[in-house]
C-alpha cells in the first residue's frame, strides 16, 4: 500500500474562476455548500485570521461524523487555492486540500483535492472500508452544490 493517499473529484461550473473562488476563499461561505456543515448542526466553529484569502481559518468540534480539526487557507492564485488541514479527532492528522480552476468549453473545471499521508490506522481501516468513495463522494455532494450556488448567482 502506498504511503500517501489523493482523493479528487470534479465538475464544471458555467462560471469564470472569479465567480467561483469567493465561496471557496471566504470560509464562512462553506456552510451554505459543504457537505460537511450537515454533519452536525449543533457543531462549535471559530473562525480566526484573515477575513479570507491566505490566512483564513476555521476550527471546529463536533459530533463523531464531524470530529474535530482545523483548515487554514495557505494558497491563493487564479488557479488553485490551498489548505492545510488539520484533523484532532477522531484521528489525527494532517493534510493538503486544494481547488484547483481550469477551463472547460465556456465554464471552469473545479477540481477538489485532499492528500495526506497514509497512516497504518488508514491502511488498516482501508481493508474495510473506500476512503476514496466515501470522500470523494462528499466532494460530489459539495462541488455538486457549489455549482448550483454559483451559476444560479447573478454575479
């Protein structure tokens, strides 16, 4: 087994790259498309740093689906914004999310990222269960809403 994993998905958004890194850089927009906001309603945020853009960041603690953690915005360009991303419970970690922005016909391909490293817990959890379609199923979820959110916004 490898000592890394990476977990992408896609999808094409009928929007320029500035329409659509707003939502991604300003961290308090996350809870109107991140699938991981429904996790747990009751969940305790703070947000600290930057307003947004590098800088920014989001703690949170929640529920076991939640858990606990923190990303904070390392990378801003027209193509590609990054995070380190911090996991407390229910294990711990670290690792690199990004977005990244490339044309597609008269839209933009967002493509949303994690990267870590393989832990022997992971590896282990990974005979029981696709970390790859689970993650990247909520990736779906949430590039899914974000599309909708961004194309039916006037601006």
């Amino acid at each position: 087994m490898a000592d890394t994993f990476r977990i992408s998905r896609s999808a094409t958004i009928a929007a320029p790259p500035e329409r659509i890194a707003p939502h991604i850089q300003d961290l308090h927009a996350w809870e109107k498309w991140s699938p991981y906001e429904r996790l747990d309603h009751q969940m305790k945020k703070t947000f600290s740093g930057a307003e947004r853009g590098v800088g920014a960041s989001y703690a949170w603690e929640g529920n076991s689906k939640a858990g606990a953690g923190k990303m904070t915005i390392t990378t801003v360009t027209p193509q590609k914004i990054a995070f380190a991303l911090n996991f407390t419970k229910p294990m711990r970690s670290e690792n690199t999310a990004e977005f990244t922005f490339e044309p597609d016909g008269g839209g933009t391909r967002v493509t949303w990222t994690m990267i870590g490293p393989k832990t022997l817990m992971m590896k282990v959890m990974g005979v029981f269960m696709n970390m790859d379609k689970m993650i990247g199923q909520a990736f779906e979820e949430g590039l899914g809403t974000l599309k909708e959110r961004v194309e039916k916004s006037p601006n």
